[in-house]
C-alpha cells in the first residue's frame, strides 16, 4: 500500500522530537533540549528505535553504530579517543611532525609517553642540561587517561620525576600570557559534524580559564597558580575572591577576552587563524576515522597563549565538562548546546514539514510517498523518498551523513510501527517549540538585521555578515544566509558556512573542500593550509594593527 502525503501529516506532524540520555549524560543537555520541546526517551513507553539523538559520556559500541538509524544522532565517533587520550595525541602530532615538518606542527610542546619514551625523555634532558648558557626547561607529567588536572606534577629536576602509570611528559610552557599577573588557557569548543569528508566547525564563544594564584615558577607545586582547570581552581581560597583584573571566580568568555586583547591593539583575529589551523592540523592528524554515519564529535580544545601570543595545544578534551559552576558557564553552554541541535539540523525536517502542510492545504493533493522526494517539496536537495529509506536499515549506508539526509530523518520515523502511534499528551510540535524557544542573541539579530539592510541595498548578505561576527566564514560558501540558512546545495553539497555561534572553520576553500571527498587527501589539504598560512601573515601586517608580539609587555 502506498503512503500517503497526509498520512504523514495527520500520524507524524505531531510528534516530538526525542532524545536518550545515558546515566552521567550533563544535566544541561536534558534542560537544553526540554527547552526546545523535545521529549524524554522512555524505555517502557516507545519503541527502542524510537529516538532522535542519543548523548552519552562514554564511547557507543560499534554494534550501536552500525545500528544507527537515519533519523538517529549519537554524540561520539567511533575512536575519538585517538585524540582525546594524552598519549594518542602526542603520537599522532610526533607523527605528523615527521611527515609534514615540524613547522606547521609545532603548536604542541615536545612530549614523551613514559614508560616507553623514558630514555629518549633522559637523552633530551641531559643535552639541555649541558648546554651552556640555556636555562632548563620545566616539564608538565600528566597521567595519559585523566582530565580535570587530576595527578598532574611540575618539575624542573628529573629526581622529582615519579609515576605510578601511564603518564605523558611535556615540556611546561613556562612563559604563559599573563592577565594581571593570573595564567588563562582556553576552552574552545569544536564540533566535527562529520570526518568524512571531514567538517569541522570552531564555536567562536568560548571559556577564558584562569589559575586563581599568581603565575609563580619558585612554586611549581602551586596547583592554584599553574594549573586552569576549574574542577582545581573552585576549591581554591582564592576562587570566590574579588582578584585584581580578573573579577570573581576563574573564568571569562572569549567576547571578555577579545575585548581585553583590543583595548591593547592585539590583532585577535590572527590569533583566532592561528588557533583554527590547529584545531584543523590536529583533526587531520587522525583521519581517516572508520567510517560512521549520523554522529557527531564535540570536542573540547585546550589551547594555552604564551607571551609573544603564540598558541599552544595542550590537549583534546572527550565530553567537554557542560557542568554549570557559574554564570559565564551557562551563557556559554546553554547556547553552545542549542546551536549543537541547530547544527545537527532537524530543523530542515521542520521547513519540509511546512512546505508540505502548506501545499496539502492549498490543493489537498494526496501526494505517494513513493514520489515525495525532491520534487515533492522542491526545496530539500537529497532528500530520500520513502522507497530509498526503506531500503536502508541502517544509516551506514545512507550518504553522505547528517547533510543531505536529514529531510527524510524524521519522516521515517515516523512510519516505524510502533512510532506511529499519536502522542495525545503533546499539542505543539517540538520544531514549532523550538522554533518559539531558541534564544536567539543579540548580535545574531543585530546581523541579521543589518544583513537584512544591506541586502535590500543590493550588497552581499554573505560579506555584511562577517561584520558582526568574530570569526569570518569562509568565501567560497556563499549562501544566500538571510532566506534559506539551512539549505545544503544540492549539486555540490557544500556544508552550512555558519551555524549560530558555530563557524564551519574546514573545508575553508574549494581546494580543501575537493581534497576532502572520497577520502582525505592529507597531502594537499596541507599543501592549502601552508598557503593560507602564507597568506595570513603579511595580509595582517598590512591592516595596520600592531603584531602581537610587540604588545606583551603592556598586558
Ligand atoms: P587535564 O586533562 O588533567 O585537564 P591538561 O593537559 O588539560 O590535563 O592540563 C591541565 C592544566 O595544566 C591545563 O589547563 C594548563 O593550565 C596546565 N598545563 C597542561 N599542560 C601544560 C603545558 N605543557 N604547559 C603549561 N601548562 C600546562
């Protein structure tokens, strides 16, 4: 029997979205997603299919990966962990290193993976040691598996070296940019919506972490002075104090930050260039991933600036900590999280939706399913009829992942069988609630306002966006943003340059974009990344801002 266009209306315009959390899940994720009229997973009331997006802490198994359905999201890729563990990290930077000069990978300090690199860790130290004139350098031992600074030892002398387990040894950047007197580290958040062709979007809000001590290399056991994360700093004497500069509590958004950087002429945007060709380098460095469809990677990137503004990666955080510990973490988070769920775009699902209620009311067509495709709507490129989803049992087959899919996601949901039963007790539909919850900041208005402007006086929407905006979107996605921002060209399926806070920061032009189909061309997409860097430098000198480096002495 065929479906009918209005089957689908009557069973499926109503339904909710849902989403699963696993035990540990943040609460954040829960209150974030309640707010956009999503509905609780309840194992006794739905079927076990019968999800939209699944957050957990810990790593799927790939049994659930290769279940996955298309109207599905899980929160992890298979084997993030290859850059969230210390020593993965460390081995594929090395690596990279080796393969494409030290160069461009020397934005992480030199680590050894003890116990296995002790030796070659001693035959650096002693060469140190030995040469005259140079001060030793200080080292950083952190545990290979744990976070929130738990274990960490700083040292100077190799006789306070001691471990009792896998541990990484980094050389300790000893020279940190210092706000009044306190050492910072960000947390930037970048969500990767897919490694291949790999996606990579940075979050231009982000979290400043400060130590709550004065930096202070006499005290290297000072956890208070030298280490940022907050999980520490809380517990500290100091944490709830009014400090000098810095304000109560540990942290700053990056808006605080770039504000900060300006009043002293810094040219934060080079800053920003530099810190996205890291994030890039470092994704790089683990591709390929084993091929997964519908999920998505948040990651958490520490990057630490040292005085001449040069930045540093410290590590790669799996499930960034989405705790609220104070005000500045839920402005942040809170709208981080919303524009995660913006980005895994079920609101194309909703446009759809629209589209067809509004052709089923003008003419009451009965349309098949079995033809309500592209044609049917004529907007959503890619979308898969009925007859091609169901042919798909799992969403490994359909490609690629969460772009040109999504406008089928939710309609196969609905035809499950037990999903298609009604929801009595829900009257709104969540993408009308979400479309009715969703903050929407106000330099988003601001832009879109000003967007709207400049359009009307036949500029483009594209470049006026980039003036309200921290981090410009790449050139070669010129959408038309203002009138269908979550369109995916249909021919050349080209990722959404920007996604609220989210800024698709690779591909970043057409030559990365073609080297990351049918596989990742490492090769030249480093080949392009060297030009950029290029291009960045003396671009920047010419716009009549300072250079960074000159400027540390007046922070
Ligand atoms: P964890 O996973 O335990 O948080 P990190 O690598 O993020 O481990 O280190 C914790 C903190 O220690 C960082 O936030 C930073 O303040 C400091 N730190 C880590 N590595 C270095 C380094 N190489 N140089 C200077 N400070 C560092």
């Amino acid at each position: 029997m065929e479906m009918m266009a209005d089957d689908y209306d009557t069973r499926g315009i109503l339904r909710p979205l849902v989403f699963r959390l696993h035990e540990n899940a943040p609460a954040i994720v829960r209150e974030v997603l309640l707010e956009r009229g999503w509905t609780e997973f309840d194992k006794k009331e739905r079927d076990d299919a019968d999800w939209n997006l699944y957050w957990r802490n810990s790593p799927f198994r790939m049994t659930d990966h290769h279940s996955v359905k298309p109207w599905q999201r899980l929160n992890h890729y298979p084997e993030a962990v290859r850059i969230t563990r210390k020593d993965y990290l460390a081995r594929h930077l090395k690596r990279m290193k080796g393969a494409y000069g030290s160069a461009l990978y020397e934005f992480s300090p030199v680590a050894f993976i003890m116990p296995n690199d002790y030796v070659k860790f001693v035959a650096e130290y002693s060469k140190e040691r030995q040469s005259v004139g140079r001060r030793p350098s200080y080292w950083i031992c952190k545990p290979v598996d744990l976070s929130r600074g738990r274990g960490i030892l700083i040292f100077q002398d190799i006789k306070d070296l001691v471990y009792d387990c896998a541990v990484v040894v980094q050389k300790y950047i000893s020279n940190p940019l210092l706000i009044s007197g306190y050492k910072m580290d960000l947390r930037l958040y970048v969500c990767v919506t897919s490694f291949c062709p790999l996606t990579i979007y940075a979050y231009e809000e982000g979290l400043v972490r400060f130590a709550t001590e004065k930096f202070d290399l006499s005290s290297l056991d000072n956890v208070y002075a030298h280490l940022t994360n907050t999980s520490i700093n809380k517990y500290g004497v100091s944490y709830k104090k009014y400090k000098e500069g810095i304000g109560c509590g540990c942290k700053w958004t990056f808006s605080k930050f770039r504000s900060y950087l300006r009043i002293f002429g810094v040219d934060d945007m080079l800053l920003w260039q530099k810190i996205n060709n890291i994030v890039i380098l470092t994704l790089l460095a683990v591709t390929p991933l084993p091929v997964a469809s519908n999920c998505f990677e948040l990651f958490g990137f520490d990057i630490l600036i040292d005085d001449k503004f040069k930045p540093w990666l410290l590590e790669v955080n799996y499930n960034p900590a989405l705790c609220l510990d104070c005000s500045i973490d839920d402005t942040v988070k809170r709208k981080l999280l919303h524009d995660v769920v913006e980005l895994l775009n079920y609101k194309q699902i909703d446009t759809f939706r629209q589209n067809q209620m509004a052709g089923i009311k003008a003419g009451r067509r009965r349309v098949p399913w079995s033809r309500a495709g592209k044609s049917a709507t004529g907007e959503i490129p890619g979308l898969f009829t009925c007859q091609k989803v169901a042919k798909c049992p799992s969403a490994s087959s359909v490609q690629p992942a969460m772009q040109a899919t999504r406008g089928s996601i939710h309609k196969v949901a609905t035809l499950t069988s037990k999903t298609a039963r009604a929801h009595p007790k829900k009257t709104l539909t969540s993408q009308l609630r979400e479309r009715m919850n969703v903050p929407k900041i106000p330099s988003q208005a601001k832009a879109e306002a000003e967007i709207k402007q400049l359009s009307e006086a036949g500029r483009s929407p594209h470049k006026s966006a980039q003036l309200n905006h921290w981090l410009p979107t790449p050139d070669f996605c010129n959408y038309e943003l203002t009138t269908c921002p979550y369109f995916l060209s249909d021919k050349d399926q080209r990722p959404f340059p920007r996604v609220g806070g989210f800024v698709l920061i690779f591909p970043f032009n057409e030559a990365a974009l073609q080297a990351s189909r049918d596989g990742t061309d490492v090769k030249s997409i480093i080949k392009e990344i060297n030009k950029l860097v290029s291009k960045q430098l003396p671009s920047k000198q010419q716009n009549g801002k300072k250079r960074v480096g000159y400027l540390t002495s007046a922070i």
